[in-house]
C-alpha cells in the first residue's frame, strides 16, 4: 500500500497570523508535525503551502515541500492540487493522509494506527476521536464534537460532527462526548469522488467540511486515541502544547 502524508500550511491566520513558524521549545511548529510524519510508516511526506518563507523554513531542516497556487480555500483543496501535482509527475497513491501544520503533538504511533486500519479495513475515509473529559471542551464551539456508531473491532463510524454540546446532557460527566481530531485518511477513490462535491448546507450552518462528505454519502471512520493532542489556533493554544511537552519529559 502505497501512501503519502500531506501537510497544508498557510501563513493567512486571522487569529495566529504565522503560526507554522511559531518556536516551541526551540524548533518551529511545522517541523514537529512533520518530523512525526516522516518517523511514521508512510511513503512520502510534503508540506503543501502557497508560502516561500514556508518552502524555506521546511528546506532548512532538509523536508519535502510543494508549492502550490493561493487559489485553494481549505486544507483538502490544497491536498487535491498538490495530488495533481504530484499524479502528473507519475506519483499515485492509495492511502492520502492530511494532517493540518497545527498538530504539532501528532505521533508516528498514531499515524501508523490510522495506516493499518486501511490495510484492515473496507472504508472511504478515516479520522481520530477522543474522549472529552471537561465540561469546557463540551461547550467551547471550537472543539468540534463527534457521535460515534457502537465501536467494532476498535473501530467505529461517525454519524454527526458538531461544534454544538453533543449529546445532550442535562449534567455534564466526562467520557460521554468525544471531541474530533482533526487528521484525516482517504482512499483515493474517496478523494477523487470527493473533488466533485458541491458545499452542503450543514458544512455551511456548522463551518465544518466534513459534513460535506457525510452528506453525500462517504463514511468517515474513526479510532480513539489516547496520545496527548491540542491543535494551535491561538497563541495560547501555543503555551498548552508546550506545558504538554514539559509533562512528557
């Protein structure tokens, strides 16, 4: 099986204007999510981005990056323009992976998890989950939600994703809610299909593309991990994830 990790990076942030470059604990982000690609079982790894600082940022530490057009409006444009890229260079894969420049906690462990699970299993397209274990994940509308079918074989599908308290509680207990991860696997047959997609009305209420897909019909997938992980959206996002890495060492 044949696979590549794809890294879309942008500097745009409207709430962490340069975040990819931003310095935890001596070494940029982007180089933290892609040296735990690049330890992981699959083929290739790029970093995607319309940036020359990023191309030069990623080159410093000797990566793989493509640099693409600013036309993509998301992280998935991004992939699929870089898949182009890459399919005219005679470059085709089974397995796309997309993991956002914001990962920085992301481990090969888990990315191999997520690549097994293809070689295991029929599905179109997989992702994390984890446990939501206090009341102010279960109601911040950033920490987006996700309602899992019962689990099979440490796997289960995902019916709904929400930035709304889901589900329901009347008192909040931890391990009820699962909050989403935002890493994503695609069979290339899932990411092609996906490609023609129009925008779906619950992706436009919610602000959440995935709902794209489970509109038309693709099943998303999904496996719990238990590995510490906080994506950077903020400055103080930043901090956590560094308090997160002192606590591991």
């Amino acid at each position: 099986m044949k696979s590549v990790i794809l890294i879309p990076c942008r500097l745009e942030s409207t709430r962490f204007p340069n975040k990819p470059l931003a310095l935890i604990q001596n070494k940029r982000m982007i180089q933290w999510v892609y040296e735990a690609a690049e330890k992981s079982d699959a083929t290739d790894v790029f970093v995607i981005t319309d940036s020359d600082e990023i191309m030069k940022a990623v080159s410093s530490f000797d990566g793989q990056a493509i640099l693409t057009t600013s036309e993509p409006q998301n992280g998935t444009e991004r992939c699929e323009e870089a898949i182009e890229i890459l399919s005219s260079g005679g470059e085709d894969y089974d397995v796309i992976l997309n993991i956002q420049g914001d990962e920085p906690l992301i481990s090969p462990q888990d990315i191999n998890r997520l690549l097994y699970l293809f070689e295991e299993e029929d599905i179109d397209i997989g992702t994390f989950i984890q446990p939501i274990t206090g009341e102010h994940d279960y109601l911040n509308p950033n920490v987006v939600k996700a309602i899992p079918t019962s689990f099979d074989e440490g796997f289960c599908d995902i019916c709904y994703f929400s930035r709304s308290p889901i589900p329901y509680m009347d008192i909040f207990k931890p391990d009820i809610a699962f909050k989403h991860i935002g890493i994503y696997g695609f069979t290339a047959t899932a990411f092609e299909e996906m490609k023609n997609l129009d925008q779906s009305i619950l992706e436009k209420s919610e602000r959440l593309e995935q709902l794209r897909w489970l509109q038309n019909h693709l099943v998303i997938s999904a496996i719990v991990t238990e590995n510490a992980m906080h994506g950077v959206d903020t400055p103080e996002d930043l901090i956590a994830v560094e308090n997160i890495l002192k606590s591991q060492n």
